[in-house]
C-alpha cells in the first residue's frame, strides 16, 4: 500500500476538524448577539451585554475588515431577529426580515470598523466610540432612522444607567460597551501574560481604566438622579381603556376604543366622588384613544367634553386628525370647561405604520402593498408642552421615546413632566411594550422627570424622575392609576449639551478609523520597500 494511502483516512477527521474551528469565531458572533438579545427588557439580566460585547471583541480584534464585516453582520442578525420580531405580529415575518436584514448592514460595517481599531493602543476606547458612531448613523438612516436596539435601552435596571445624566443615550451606551471591551482585553491580557511570563503594564492600564471608569463614573453620576420636587406637585391619572380585540383589525372599532376610555374615565370619576382616590389634577390618555376625530363627529366630541366634566380636570386625547385635507397623529388638551384648547402634532412618525415611503414605487411593484398605509400621516413641526392645571406636561408621542431630539426638545421647551401616551395593540402581547417602558425609565434619568405611560392595551406606568416605576397596570385590561407626583424644572448635564456628547463620540470613532487606515497604509508602503 502507498505511504500516501495510509495517510488520507486521518487526514480526512483533520480537515473536518480544521473546518469546524474556523467556523468558531462566527458562531460565538452570532450567538453574542443573542446573548445581548438577551440583556434587554422584558428581562433583567441587564449585566449579559457586558459578556456579549466582551466575545464580540474576542471574534474581531486582529481580524481582516472583510471577516469583521462577516462577523459584525452575524452578531447584528442574532440581536436585531429575536429583538425586532414583534415588528411581524400582525403583519408577518416579511417586514420584520426585511427590517432586521437592513439594520444589521450597520453593525457590520461596525464590525469591519473595529477589526481595524483593534490593532491600536487603547483599543477598547476606539471600538466603543465607533460602536455608538454606528447607532447615531442607525438614529438617522434610512427614513429618519430607527434607534430601536440602542444598548442604553438596555440598561434601565443596570448600574450604569445614572450616566444617561451625564451625556443621553449615547454616553450611557457607550460605558456598556466599554466596559465589555475591557473585560475581555483583561482576560486577553491575563492569558498572554502567563504563556509570555510579560506584563504589558501600558495595555494593562488601558484595560482596567476601561472597566473602572464606566463603573466609578455610573457610581458619581447617582448624585444627578433625584425625584426632589423643585416646582410643586401635581396629581396625575393614567387611563388605559383597553381595546375591543388585540391585532390591526382594533382600528375598525374605533368607536369602541373611545368608548372604553370614556368608560373608565367615567369609573375614575365616580371613585373620586366616593373618595376611594385623589382627585387628579391632570388626566392623561394614550395615543388612538380616540380615533375618531373629535373635530368632525360630534358625538366623540360630546363623549370627550363630557368625560372631561366628569373627571373635572384637563384631559390629554389622543386622536387621529383631518385638518386641512392632511392627517395628524395628534394630542389635544382638552379643558372641562373650555373644550379643546391646544394640539400637538406627532413629528417622528413610523415609516411604513403611519407613512409609506417611496409609495410609487411600491404600488409599481405590487399594488397590495400600498394598502398597508392608505393615507399617509403628516408630521408636526412644534414641541408639544400642554400647560394643565398650573403644570407643564411634555409630549412625547410612542415611537418618538426612541429618538433623542424628540425628547428633549420638551424638556428645553419648559416641560416639568413628559408623557409618552402610545398604542401598543397592535403587537399584541410581545416585548415590545417592555422594551418602549424600558426606553422611558432611561429618559426619565435622563432629563431628571416623572415620566407618565399611557398605552390602549398596556403596560401603563408611572415612573419617577430616577426611572423606577411606582405603579402599572396588566396587558389588555382596562384600569387607571393615579399619584401624587413631583415636577421638576432643573436640567441634567445631558438635556443642557444634547447632541454634543454623541458628536463628540463620532469624532473619536473617527480620529480611531483614520489612525488604524493610517498605519495600515504606511505598513504597506514600508513592506513594498
């Protein structure tokens, strides 16, 4: 028999093996990704990013930009799938895959992007800063952006959320991945030297600041967080109505869907009168609450006008507009005695929910598909701050709570409390109510406010300026919730410098990309030499 011969049968087991090593680096990315995934609401397990980011790094550094790019989609899918699928509830996984396949493009170019930082000195530091590059990119591309999946959105239950004082989202975010950076460069760090018997003391530096500073900077940033009443109180009253079926098909009962929150605002009312509950100052409801347009049916106004006489106090109605031959997604203030005294128009509307982008060439394509959105929604162009018994309540309309602009241009506009009215019926029981409550609880610390959630179907809430929640209701079930609560006028370091701390970080991403191109560029032309 040939030597050759007796060799291809452990060859073979050899390949076979070789292969499936090379296949460990993007089942950890994608599997990272799941484990950030994960970390988010409605779980708790907000410390599971910190590992996640900490394999990521393992997988990319030392990489090629063409594996990052490879590495850093597969981490993108196995977060955004599972994160996002609620976006298919009602409508199939059509939209969800397409939304998911789309969003994850961001992430590996992230990917690609720190396979080339990994090679600097302080690495982690570089790494971090292009992660948060990539979510500002994410916040504004394509349609007006789409920030769902910010880490910070993760991070309401976490240690380090006091840091959204500090700098927003973006400053919050950017700890988290930080810090999972630098733990796995100190494990790095550790295993390298015990094989080298050498301790790079400049990378160890590096590596334990990298942890350190996020944890000590959340620790000093608890001094920013307070619930202290700086103007007052007011007593406010969540109502949650409920809807006659979860699912799209709700909208074809609008009229029952008004009914409901007229009902329990009408049972609140009579609770007040027996003194079972304070009377509140300040009744606020969620988004389509009443869908038909108060403006062009009287019987909805007189249904409104006559809760609102009933419960006493003003009313914040979400109502589905027509006003000069365009549609709003609005918020009217509704007075017991005067009836309806000012609007506030949503401005962050959802592509492909409340407007189709590019209608023309969907319908070219296939006709059906300009049916999901018959008429498209109009955006406002104001901040909405209702003052409503003496208090200033800003409005943050559902999908805008995702996006930082949209928050705090009511709290720079003179707001003491925000409410984030929302409709979350349509995705039925999934996590996305949980993840949109979690985004709120972040921006309460955020700008130091109550924030108040008034949702149709559920999960409402009332959240204190230091982002624990003191009361919610269930899922599909009508109810309310009422409490004293403080207002408040002072503005975090991140409400007064705003976009400054991500713009900040974008330059630091940048300064990292243009340093590794550099030195890359020039080891070449060394190597030619």
């Amino acid at each position: 028999m040939d030597e050759s011969d007796q060799l291809k049968p452990q060859a073979a087991p050899a390949s076979r093996l070789a292969r499936l090593v090379r296949l460990v680096p993007a089942a950890v990315a994608a599997l990272s990704g799941v484990l950030l995934y994960v970390s988010f609401p409605p779980r708790t397990l907000w410390w599971l990013a910190l590992p996640a980011f900490a394999c990521f790094g393992w997988v990319l550094r030392g990489r090629s930009w063409k594996a990052g790019l490879g590495l850093g989609y597969l981490f993108g899918l196995g977060f955004l799938l599972p994160l996002l699928v609620w976006t298919g509830v009602e409508v199939g996984p059509g939209p969800w895959i397409a939304l998911v396949v789309v969003e994850a493009i961001f992430v590996a170019l992230v990917g690609a992007a720190i396979t080339a930082v990994s090679k600097l000195p302080a690495w982690p530091l570089w790494a971090a800063a292009l992660w948060i590059a990539g979510e500002a990119v994410r916040a504004r591309v394509p349609f007006h952006g789409f920030p769902w999946g910010k880490i910070a959105f993760g991070q309401a239950d976490g240690v380090f959320l006091p840091l959204a004082a500090v700098g927003g989202t973006p400053v919050l975010g950017f700890a988290v991945v930080l810090c999972g950076f630098g733990l796995y460069e100190i494990v790095r760090l550790v295993l390298e030297s015990r094989s080298t018997r050498v301790v790079r003391r400049s990378a160890a530096a590096v590596a334990l600041l990298s942890v350190a500073v996020p944890v000590v900077g959340a620790v000093a940033a608890r001094s920013l967080v307070s619930d202290k009443a700086e103007d007052g109180t007011t007593t406010v009253a969540v109502i949650q109505g409920n809807v006659p079926r979860a699912g799209l098909e709700f909208n074809a009962q609008r009229r029952a869907v008004l009914d409901y929150h007229v009902k329990e605002t009408l049972r609140l009312a009579a609770r007040v009168k027996a003194g079972k509950v304070a009377k509140p100052d300040v009744v606020l409801w969620p988004e389509n609450s009443s869908d038909v347009d108060p403006f062009a049916d009287a019987q909805a106004y007189a249904d409104i006008d006559a809760a609102a006489k009933a419960i006493g106090a003003p009313i914040s109605v979400g109502g589905v507009v027509e006003r000069g031959g365009k549609l709003y997604n609005e918020q009217i203030l509704w007075d017991p005695v005067k009836g309806p005294t000012d609007t506030y128009d949503k401005r962050q509307i959802q592509p492909f929910g409340e407007y189709l982008p590019m209608r023309s060439l969907l319908g070219a394509i296939n006709k059906n598909w300009t049916s999901m959105v018959r008429q498209d929604f109009s955006r406002g162009t104001k901040p909405g701050v209702f003052t409503m018994n003496g208090a200033k309540i800003g409005l943050v309309t559902c999908y805008e709570a995702a996006f930082d602009w949209a928050v705090r241009s009511e709290v720079t506009d003179g707001a003491q409390l925000i409410s984030v009215p929302s409709n979350n019926a349509t995705f039925d029981r999934s996590e996305m109510t949980y993840q949109q409550l979690a985004m709120s609880r972040v921006r309460a610390v955020e700008h130091s406010r109550t924030v108040t959630v008034p949702v149709t179907s559920g999960v409402s809430a009332i959240i204190m300026p230091d982002g624990k929640i003191t009361q919610k209701t269930g899922m599909f079930v009508p109810d309310s919730l009422v409490q004293k609560v403080p207002l408040r006028s002072s503005e975090t370091p991140a409400t007064k410098l705003g976009i400054l701390p991500e713009m900040a970080l974008v330059l630091v991403a940048a300064a990292g990309l243009g340093w590794a191109i550099g030195a890359g560029v020039r080891r070449r032309r060394a190597g030619s030499v």
